[in-house]
C-alpha cells in the first residue's frame, strides 16, 4: 500500500499525461515532471528541468488550432518505470509535409513524478515525411540530426527568452 493514498501509479499519470497532450495543455502535462526531469529524443537531444518542461509548452503552443493528434496506447507502469506508445499526426510547419510519427516512451519515476522521459523513434522515417527526397537522402545522417537539434533548441530557446519577456 502507499503512503498517501490520493497517489496515482506509474500508469495513471502516463495515461493522463497523454491525454493532457491530446488537449495541448501543457501545464497538466509538466505538472506530472519531476523538477529534475531528464527528457531525451532524436530531434531535440537531452533537455533537463524546465527547458524540458517548456519544450511541451512550446510544442503545444505552436500545434494550437492546426491538425495536430495525438494517439497513444500501450500503457505499462509499476515499480517506478512505466512505457507507452504514442503516435503524432500533424503538418511539419516549416515545409507544410504531413507527419505521423510513431514514439515509444519510457519513463522513470521518483517521488510520484516523471524523473526521466525518452522518445524513441526512427528519425530517418520521420525525416522522410517532413522533408521529403532531402529527408531521403540525409536523414540517415549524424549531419542531419546535429543540424536539426541545433534548430530544435534555437527554437526552443526563443520561446523560452519569449517567456521571460
């Protein structure tokens, strides 16, 4: 039994999470982090405490009023480790291409919160669909991924100084 009973396990907060991000709500879905969250994937890289919080609120800022879905399944948690599967759809801004993404997740968890949260999924399949015969022919490239995690953040780091102001 728990100490406080009111806790969700490991699979009702992966569950909620999901289901905050279908919603775009951002502050539900980083209200699960842990304020020492480690948030690692391909396209931005390894994102610590609040630049990984603030890279949900960006990401569902930007999707607001789009086409953007969110699926997700496979919920498993116990024993402070959890996983899910989750699938993205939606158009890739920057050259207009339609995206479905296909994620697995693991997350780890300390003190009733995500302490750790990766993203795994096939960056030249994504590539593919977000850039088309560019993506083809460089997605499978340390170029390529270096390139667009140096995008990912400078984008990032502008929402945030955005934030701040």
């Amino acid at each position: 039994m728990r100490e406080n009973e009111t806790e969700f396990s490991e699979r009702e907060i992966i569950i909620s999470f999901y289901e905050a991000f279908a919603n775009l709500d951002a502050e539900a879905m980083v209200s699960y982090y842990h304020d020492k969250i480690i948030f690692k994937d391909p396209a931005f890289g390894v994102l610590k405490g609040e630049r990984a919080k603030n890279m949900w609120r960006m990401l569902c800022h930007s999707q607001r009023g789009k086409n953007f879905k969110v699926n997700a399944s496979r919920f498993i948690g116990s024993n402070q480790q959890g996983s899910a599967y989750w699938e993205a759809y939606y158009t890739f801004r920057k050259t207009g291409r339609k995206v479905h993404n296909k994620i697995d997740a693991v997350f780890a968890f300390e003190d009733g919160k995500i302490i750790q949260h990766i993203d795994q999924f096939s960056l030249y399949d994504w590539a593919k669909q977000a850039f088309g015969l560019k993506g083809v022919l460089l997605g499978k490239t340390r170029f390529f991924k270096t390139k667009l995690q140096r995008q990912t953040n400078a984008l990032l780091d502008k929402f945030e100084a955005t934030r701040k102001s």
